[in-house]
C-alpha cells in the first residue's frame, strides 16, 4: 500500500487482551477485512494480574472498509474490556 492512498485509523485495547486471546483475534479480523495494520505501541503485563495494553494502527486503501462488520468488532473489542 502507498503512504499517500492509505487510510489509517489507530485502534487501542486494554485489558487481558493476552490470555484471553482478543488481539489475535483482533489483528485475525483486521486481515480478513482485507486491511493490514502495525503494532505502533504494546506493553504486556508481567503478572497474572496486570493487564496488557496495544495501539494497532489499522491501514487500508479504502476508507469505508473501516465501517466493515470485521473492522467494527475491533471497536467493539476495545469497549468491551
């Protein structure tokens, strides 16, 4: 994808996003919407308890793949927690 015709939105999750397996499955549904994304920032917890946090910048080349089902449960992921 060129810098100049990518559409980028920063998506953040906190939480057990880890263990439980939500940025797996967040980055999974970024792919299949056909867009690709970078983890620009990422602390995991060290502890049982801790919670982890990520800054996943979401790019694509069309702006309203961003309003996709998948691209939403990212959002909804991020709620959620």
């Amino acid at each position: 994808m060129s810098d100049q015709s990518t559409f980028r939105e920063d998506v953040e999750v906190s939480g057990h996003i880890i263990d439980s397996l939500i940025l797996p499955t967040i980055l999974d549904h970024i792919m299949a919407a056909g867009a690709s994304f970078r983890l620009k920032e990422i602390d995991i917890g060290q502890h049982r308890a801790d919670q982890s946090y990520a800054r996943i910048e979401i790019r694509t080349e069309d702006p309203q793949l961003v309003f996709d089902d998948d691209i939403a449960l990212c959002r909804k992921a991020r709620r959620d927690l």
